[in-house]
C-alpha cells in the first residue's frame, strides 16, 4: 500500500479523526450499502440510495435527500480498493472511469464539485486514525465544498458512523 | 483481467486493428518514454516530452509539438496497469487522481476534450488484436475529438508503432 496523496492547502480539505472504531469496522460502514445508508448523511439529511460496486472502476452511487424530500444524486466510481485500509473514489469520473458528464446550465443551483476522496483507516489503539483528503483540480472548488459546510459536514457524518458501529 | 469498458456509441470512439506486433512490445512501446516519443504522435508533429509512473494513479504525461513549434501538453494520470495486456489512463484525472484543474478561458484555442483510454492487446497468431476505446461524458466532446482526428491520428501513430517495433 503505497500513499498516493500528496496534499495541497489551496486545493485539498482534510478530515483527520481518532476513534473508537476499528478499521474493520470502518471499512463495512463505508462499503456496505446498508451500513452506508445510516450515517453518511447528517441528520436530519438521509441518504435514500447507495450502489457499490466495489473494485477500481466500479459504480459508487449515492442519492441524498433534504428534509423538504429534494433528491441530489452523487455518481462516482472507485479508484483504489485496499481492504480495512484505504478507499478512494472520486466524481470526476464515473463507472468503467468514464469521465463525469459536464453540469448542463440547467443544474445551476446544485453547482457540481468534482473531487477525489481519499478515505484512510489505520488501526491505533482499539481504534484507528480516520484520515479523509478531499483533492479539487482547482481553488475555486475547493472553497466552494468548504463554504458547503465540508468540516461540518464530514465530522457529524462520522459521527454518525461511530454511533452506529459501536452498537453493531 | 475483467474489461471495465462499456461501449456506447454516441460517447466513445473506438480503432481496432490487427498487428504484426506481439503484445509484449506493444506494452513497451507504451510504457518505456523513449520508444512512445518515437512513434505517439504522427509526423511531422513531434513528442518532445514524455513521463511515465506507471502505477494506478501514477503520471502520464506528455507534450505534443506542432511543425511550427508550438507545444501541447497533455496531463493525466493511469488507472490501470496490467502488463501486456490493457493500459487505461484519463487526462480527467493528473497525477495521485487529483480532477483536472478546468481548462481556463485563455485556453480557448486548444479546447479541452476529456476522456479516458483503455488500450488493449490480445495475442492473436504472431500479433495481437489491438484495441482502443476512448470514452468521454458528454456527446459534444465525442464529437471534437473524432473531428479533430482521433482515427486518422491514432491509426497514423499506431503505423508508426508497427513500424518501430517491428524494427526493434
């Protein structure tokens, strides 16, 4: 397993947490659909649909939903699949790596960022360090994701995560 | 080896062909710099510049220059390497799959078009079936890419390739 992110303060977001949640655990919350579901958006937010289609290439697709029952549609596909140790996606490009279509004129008020997430987990403790690099080919979309609440919203979405698998 | 590639005819252009070239020089003739800048791009247009790390997410850079002298460069990064058999690589990505940073509104005359390639070669008798597809999002870009001359371009380049390996 070798690091292929080289993080950039203008261009990238990073999360980087301690808890109480084993690796192993982590990486079922995140690739497994039904797991997915319940945590990866903060309440009162819902994530309503998850495709996983887990190996380089393949489909990771999620639908979100506002509490007034707007749907926002995330397509992606997988880059790198490193079981209980790392996970990156991005929308950039889509399944089989097809890149993303562009945002017609039309989809104005959902403005379209595309990223690579780089999702890391390594065991610490009974734990491990959770680790998340958000990179963006341009400042512009990286202010635009932080200005979206990224910290906010990545953080209670974790904690979300833990909530769930220390019950599981 | 499964093939990521999902062939819709509106998004993708695709060259096939049949090689008196083995597989295993058709990956080198990919995958060394020395041998792609003599054969990638048809003359009198020149590669002048080519570099090359050769892993998911790794480098694959290159820059075309015009007769005129004028250089191109092309950015992207790899996505999948399986050694002599399929090399698939996206200038929708650079390097660490970090999304390509937007083409500006200076760089109008050399209008972005991005795709993603996946060549790949079969050992067939004493050749192989050489095959690419070059997928893109969106229609419009489809479009440019094949009026800019992506079979007369690809097809002159892949002569060229026989040429030298067969040389070799």
């Amino acid at each position: 397993m070798t690091s292929t992110a080289q993080i950039d303060p203008k261009l990238d977001l990073v999360l980087e947490r301690y808890i109480d949640v084993s690796p192993e655990m982590v990486w079922t919350a995140w690739t497994d659909p039904e797991h997915l579901k319940q945590w990866f958006t903060p309440a009162p937010w819902k994530t309503v649909d998850c495709e996983i289609d887990l190996r380089p290439g393949g489909k990771f697709h999620t639908v979100m939903q506002s509490p007034e029952g707007q749907k926002f549609p995330n397509a992606g596909c997988y880059l790198e699949v490193v079981p209980n140790r790392r996970l990156t996606f991005t929308s950039a490009l889509g399944p089989g790596f097809r890149p993303a279509a562009p945002a017609g004129a039309d989809s104005k008020e959902c403005a379209e960022i595309l990223f690579t997430a780089i999702v890391t987990m390594e065991p610490k403790g009974k734990g491990c360090r959770y680790h998340v690099v958000a990179m963006h080919g341009e400042e512009g979309s990286r202010k635009r994701h932080e200005e979206m609440g990224f910290h906010e919203g990545w953080g209670a979405a974790l904690d979300q995560l833990v909530a769930l698998m220390q019950k599981s």
